[in-house]
C-alpha cells in the first residue's frame, strides 16, 4: 500500500531560489527541489506531497506579507485536503525571525510546538492520519541564516537567534514526542541571499530527511 507523507514548510519547501534582493523571485524545477528529489528517493511506496508557502510563518499573521501566510491558520485545510496522511514532515520557523516578530528562539519553538500539537493531539490532526489517527511527525529545524544577506539586518541578532533554534525546536520535538532533524549542521544557505538553498542543498537534505522519515516509520505495518 502506498504511504502518502506531507511537507509543510515555507519558500525552501516551495524550493526559492536564491537570489538577490532586487532580483524577481524564482523556483528551483521539479527534479531539483528537496521533496521531489525525496520522492525519488523513496520510490513508488510513497506519494510526496509538496505544501511549501513563501513567507510562511508557524503561528503568526504577516502584517506586511499577509495574515494567509500564519502556518496556523492553513494547517487544517492542508491536514483534510491530503488525508489519509502516514506521515507529515514540518519545517518552519526562517520567517519567524524577522524584525517585525521580535521573537525569541524559545518563542520560534513555541509556534513549531503549537503546529505540532495541532497534528498529533487535535480532533483534525487525529483524524488526517491513517484510520482515526493522526500522521506520524518529523520536526526539521531549519539552516542557519548567512550573515550579510537580507535577513541579517539592523541589528537584530538574526543569525544567532537562527543558530538557536536548532536547540529550542530540538526541545519542541521532544515535547512532543515527535522525530527531529537538525538541518543547520548538514546543509547551508546560498550567500546570494543567506536564506535560501541551491540545487545541491536540497540534494543532501532530500537524503537526510529521507532517512529520517524512513527511521521514524521503521517497524511499522506497511
């Protein structure tokens, strides 16, 4: 039976491409972004289903980007889009770093805390899974921001508040007891702009997150 897995994430799930500033926005193409590179990876067993939003925030509303782009608020519908869901992977929290947030790394892992609670404990979360449960959950702290991009800015510490949340979400999935993977150490930004990642990138996390996925499910009935 084939095992359907949703990534919920922002822009590097979308699968932006770096650039500059004052360069229009592009998309990496199918065959070089993470989860089609991930769907390859775990063949015709699974079906990889692609939620990647640009400017996607864990749990608040954008008053500049738009309140469409909270995590919190779009959740549900993706959860009863997709269902029946074996699994969800969630990779969120870049977004919630910008200045007009003023947020801490304990209060990013807040947000992922919350949008896992919603898929794990929730009426809708129990029932997107397979029969009245809900999806197993892999947690994905995000890279690290470069410093001098657009992000690392004015002051803010943007780069060490990044740097912190593989810690503080880490702690988050634990609460939950949710599968964790730490993306600082393994993949980087592209300095064109410090929050996006090339092609080869998205070639190592589809690997690391493909093993993750596969431990997390290891065991159970196919």
């Amino acid at each position: 039976m084939t095992r359907t897995v949703l990534c919920y994430g922002d822009s590097n799930t979308h699968g932006t491409v770096p650039v500059p500033e004052d360069a229009p926005p592009a998309r990496h193409p199918i065959g070089v972004r993470w989860t089609s590179r991930l769907a390859t990876r775990l063949g015709e067993d699974w079906r990889v289903i692609e939620e990647g939003l640009p400017g996607r925030t864990t749990v608040l509303d954008d008053p500049v980007g738009g309140a469409y782009r909270n995590g919190e608020r779009t959740l549900r519908a993706a959860l009863e889009s997709h269902r029946p869901l074996d699994a969800l992977i969630l990779m969120l929290g870049t977004n919630d770093l910008k200045r007009r947030f003023s947020l801490t790394p304990a209060d990013i892992a807040l947000g992922v805390e919350t949008l896992g609670q919603a898929i794990l404990t929730t009426g809708f979360g129990r029932g997107a899974g397979p029969g009245v449960g809900a999806p197993r959950l892999l947690i994905v702290a995000p890279p690290h921001v470069l410093p001098g991009g657009p992000f690392d800015r004015d002051g803010i510490d943007m780069v060490a508040r990044s740097q912190a949340c593989s810690d503080t979400i880490g702690a988050a999935a634990a609460r939950l007891g949710a599968a964790f993977l730490d993306a600082g150490p393994l993949v980087a930004f592209d300095p064109a702009d410090g929050v996006h990642m090339d092609a080869s990138a998205h070639a190592t996390l589809a690997v690391a997150i493909g093993e993750a996925l596969l431990a997390m499910v290891e065991g159970e009935p196919a």
